[in-house]
C-alpha cells in the first residue's frame, strides 16, 4: 500500500466512525487465523472457535470462499466496505449485494482460491451470512464493552489530534504507519504505488478492538482506514468490584478504582463507563482526596492511576473478611 496523499480538503473531512461491522469483520479474522492480542480475547476466541468451526464444516463452501477471501498478502476488497457507522445490517447489505463475478475477481486478487469458491452462486449472501453468524454468536453479545472501548479510542484519538495536530493522532495506528506531513500519511511500509485523496474523497478512521487492521475503499469517494484501538483500552474487562469495596466507597466510585489498575483519562473512564464528564471528575477528586489515585501530566494529557494504598484496599474487600486471630 506504500502511502496515501491527503489534500487538505480531503483531511479538513476526515472523521472517526464506530462500526459493528468492522468489529464483527476484526472478529472474524481473530477466528480464522486463531488469533488474540491479549488474555480476555484469548478467553474470548477459546469460547467461540469450536462453534465457529462446526459452522464452516457444515459450510464447506463458505469455508473455501474464507479461505480465500483472506489471503496472506491481500484481503479480497468486497469482505470489506469502507464503514460509515449504520446498523450492522445496513452496512452488510453492500456484501450481500456483491454480484459473483466481483466476488470471483476480488478472491482472484487476494489469493489462488479452490475451484469451488469460484464455481459457486451467491458469494455474497454467503459471505454475509458468516458475518452476521459471527455478528449474533460471538460479537453481539459483547458489542457494549467493545463499543465503549472504541470510543474512548476515539476520544483519545480526537484528544491527541486537538494537541499535536495529524501526526500525533495518526502516527502509530497500525504497524508501519506514520503521518509524514505535506500530505503523506504512510499506510504501510509495503512498496506500492501511492493513492491521491482529494476533495470530497470520504475518509474515515474506524477502531476495532480486536488486533487486527485494513484499508478499504469504494471508487474516488470512500476510504477507509480500520485500526487497532488503543493498547490499554483493549485488556480484559476489570473484574466487577468486589461488593466489600462497593459498600465502602459506593458503586461509581468503586468501579472507577478498579478501571485505575492502568493508567487512564478522564475522557477514556467516561467512555469505559457511560458516566458524564462531571460524574467522572467528582469520583477522581474524592479518590485523589484519600490518597488512593495519583494523577500525572504525560505531555499534555493527563493520566489517572491506583496507587499502592488503591490496590491494598482493592486486593482486600476482594479477599474478603479475614477470620479473627486466637
């Protein structure tokens, strides 16, 4: 992919989109290449694999359309339409609406797919129906956390922009890639020709949470880029505070010590959450008051934490009462 250039028109339009369907697409890939980037998506994929291989062996033909689909090089481009964060069945009608020629020419390009891909009718309902068996078994379920998690990257993301413009917001999304300024972001570090956005070319930024990534695009006028979110935002669920904590500190308060086990900002505790702004800050002065936060400046954003006494008192009401000494 090499790089793209950004015209100034193009990046003024440029936005963050949150997307069920590139989530359930990132899922998809984690499954197929039995792939996690962290313990929780371990957990998660240990979960959901054995029912996702009895799909594919009662679909044999899905199976090989899969297989080639998601080629070692290339990623055959109808699998991913450029998100524009509707519904998930909304975005996932333009796969199911794919023509079996198009399909047969994108799985050509990403890999030597096996006679039966290619001889097959209906690719894209096919194609469409694994999605949404991934959407409803194993993404669905899970889809509030996952959503919160991508916006507190956009938050973080938007914030980092505000703060030192494209190149701190950009650079670092996905392995390899850089905003190298005059207009150049860096995509990948694969040699290929550039690709010139200009105007009113639609570009979008669109978080997942599994580690996985891609470009997309439809025509002049739709382009997307799909990435990773922020490292500490994708670990496992905190386990829920422990009821001994809860009847101390109350509900809110508990929950925002317990997320202070990594260092977070307010804006990504009010995405993790569901707090408002001013409901987050409350609960951070009340812990730093007692001691069992810190709070520190990384450049210019600030970072909350637990402290030592923060994990005393967590490890503690989790334990439980203690019997008394004879």
């Amino acid at each position: 992919m090499g790089w793209w250039r950004i015209d100034t028109d193009a990046l003024a339009g440029s936005r963050f989109v949150v997307s069920a369907l590139a989530e359930t697409t990132a899922a998809l890939m984690a499954l197929r290449w039995r792939s996690a980037g962290h313990p929780g998506e371990r957990d998660w994929l240990a979960a959901r694999l054995p029912a996702f291989q009895e799909y594919l062996a009662a679909e044999p033909v899905t199976a090989e359309v899969l297989r080639a689909a998601l080629g070692r090089q290339w990623i055959a481009d109808y699998l991913t339409p450029p998100p524009d964060g509707r519904p998930f069945e909304e975005e996932l009608e333009s796969i199911r609406a794919t023509p079996d020629a198009v399909v047969r020419t994108n799985l050509r390009a990403a890999s030597r797919p096996a006679g039966a891909a290619l001889r097959a009718r209906g690719l894209g309902p096919r194609t469409a129906e694994l999605l949404e068996w991934v959407w409803v078994e194993a993404v669905r379920p899970d889809w509030e956390r996952r959503r919160r998690v991508a916006e507190a990257d956009v938050l973080f993301r938007t914030r980092q922009l505000s703060l030192g413009g494209w190149s701190a917001a950009l650079s670092g999304m996905r392995p390899g890639m850089a905003w190298l300024g005059e207009g150049r972001l860096r995509i990948n570090l694969q040699q290929r020709p550039p690709r010139g956005l200009s105007g009113e070319a639609g570009l979008v930024f669109v978080p997942v949470t599994p580690r996985h990534g891609w470009v997309a695009w439809r025509g002049a006028h739709r382009h997307a880029l799909v990435y990773p979110c922020e490292g500490q935002l994708t670990q496992p669920d905190t386990a829920p505070a422990p009821q001994a904590l809860v009847a101390l500190l109350g509900p809110v308060r508990a929950r925002v010590l317990v997320l202070l086990e990594s260092p977070k900002s307010t804006t990504q505790l009010v995405a993790l959450t569901g707090l408002s702004l001013g409901a987050v800050a409350g609960q951070l002065k009340v812990l730093l008051a007692a001691g069992l936060i810190l709070r520190r400046r990384t450049g210019r954003t600030v970072l909350y934490t637990r402290v030592a006494a923060g994990d005393v008192l967590v490890s503690a009401t989790a334990e439980g009462p203690r019997a008394p000494r004879v």
